[in-house]
C-alpha cells in the first residue's frame, strides 16, 4: 500500500526517469530521477499545465527563457506557471537528483 | 522565487501546522509540520478530495477505519481515495514530521 520515494531507483541510464505517483484529470504527480541529465539543448520545456516541483535529493539548476537561474537542493522548491519556457540546465553528476513535480490545471 | 520545505518551522506548538505550497481549482498541495500530534481523538478524517502523501522528515502512522495500520518514514507515500475514513494515530515525538500532501479531485 506505501512505497518508497527513495526505493527502485534506476541504474545509471541515458534519459531522465519519470514514473507516475498518482493520476487524475487535472493533476499528475511523478517522481524524476536525474543524474548528470539536462533538459534536450534544442529547446524549452512549455507546459500546457502549472507545475509546482520540489527537489527532494541531490541538486538541480533550472533556467529560464528571460534568464533566471535557480538552483534547487534538497527540499527547495519552485512554482513553474503554464506556459513558462523553462529547462533544466544542470544536475549533479555522480548522484541522483530526485524531483517531485505535481502538474495541475 | 524558490522557498525550502525543511526552513521556517514552527515552534513546538499545540497544533499541527499546515502551510499551502500550491492551489488551484482541482488541487491542493500542502506542507504540515506535526510534532507529537495526533488526528483528534473524537474522530476521522473523511476528506471529499483524494489525498497523496509522503513523510519527507521524521515518522507518523497512519491507520484506517479497517483496522490497517501504516507506518510511514522519509520518502514513504500513501495515497488515500476520498472518504476512505482514517486518522493519524502517532508521530514521533522528538522531532518534526515533515509531510506533503497533495488534496486532488
């Protein structure tokens, strides 16, 4: 009946990990394990929904389209509107860097 | 821009404490800060909404109007439907309980 954010986390791999924690029309909620992963260079995440993320292990550094940087460790957390060209320009190479991100309407 | 989820703790205080992260029409996401406290005794929760909850700090039991019972440490999540009927029965003590909760449709 529980599980365990820190439990069942990938072996090193090319991509970013997502996996869905919970689901309904106007909320998803997953985990991201990252390590050493940015977003695509080729361009900005920009979401149809708002997501509010939170860095639960390890650091990140999210950039945005009119300059902001960010760094977010551990319990640091962020509001990302809909729409907001946004991506992640950094995580910390030799660990995982594990996110929560809820997505919402 | 940013804020951390372990800063601004309260004091000790008599009640739980809950402070809103993020809100919109069909979720809400919340923080709540126990130390010691349990649900009141006189009742349970039967909440309208789904809850999705993780301990990120500290350990609490949850348990069920069947009898279940739920002990719940750093990175552990739940998902609760709505009006499944339960309460928290223990959290530790001696330290903050961090939890996030995520209240959806």
């Amino acid at each position: 009946m529980t599980a365990n954010l820190f439990n069942n986390l990938p072996e090193p791999v090319q991509e970013e990990w997502f996996n869905t924690l919970a689901e309904a029309e106007h909320v998803t909620v997953e985990r991201i394990v990252s390590r050493g992963h940015t977003s695509p260079a080729s361009g900005w995440y920009d979401q149809s929904r708002h997501e509010w993320v939170v860095v639960l292990k390890g650091r990140g550094v999210v950039t945005f389209e009119d300059g902001e940087e960010v760094t977010l460790g551990p319990g640091d957390h962020l509001s990302i509107p809909a729409h907001t060209r946004h991506r992640v320009a950094w995580t910390v190479p030799d660990e995982d860097t594990v996110w929560l991100a809820v997505h919402y309407d």
